[in-house]
C-alpha cells in the first residue's frame, strides 16, 4: 500500500485532518479526520510503501497495547483510508 499522490496530513483547530493538495485531488465535500493514533501512523508511512504489518509494528513500538489489538485497529484503519480513496 501507499498512500496517495496530492493527500497531507494537517492540524487545524487542533484537529488532525487529511486535506487534498492540487486540483485534481479537490473534494469539499468529506474532510478526513484522523484521532492521534491515526495520524501517527499517516506520518511514520506518508510516501513510502506499507504493508498492515507495517502498521502493527509501528503502533506497538509506540503504544503499550497487544498485537491482536494493534492487528485489529490497523485492519479497520486500512479499510477506511481505502474507502477514503486516500491509499491505494
């Protein structure tokens, strides 16, 4: 996986959101809102290729939760940004 060409992470009003840079990437119409933990791991993959695996090993280095929990959020997480449209 890889995260889309034009997508940049961005805080604004101390939220964490995804907004599109370029026109053809332009959308007003959703706005992509990332918790903590989700943004985190947007900015440790941004431009690179990464597996779910990836992203396990990332939230486990950083928070004190279990594999099966990490495997799990990261499984739900990936589905989304697909569903997004800002992963391919």
């Amino acid at each position: 996986m890889k995260t889309k060409e034009g997508f940049r992470l961005r805080t604004v009003c101390g939220e964490n959101i995804i907004v599109a840079e370029g026109i053809a990437n332009i959308d007003f119409s959703r706005i992509i809102s990332l918790n903590e933990s989700a943004a985190y791991l947007w900015n440790k993959v941004q431009d690179t290729e990464f597996t779910n695996d990836t992203l396990v090993k990332l939230l486990l280095e950083e928070y004190e939760i279990n594999e099966a929990t990490a495997r799990c959020d990261v499984e739900a997480l990936t589905k989304k940004w697909f569903e997004a449209g800002i992963i391919e």
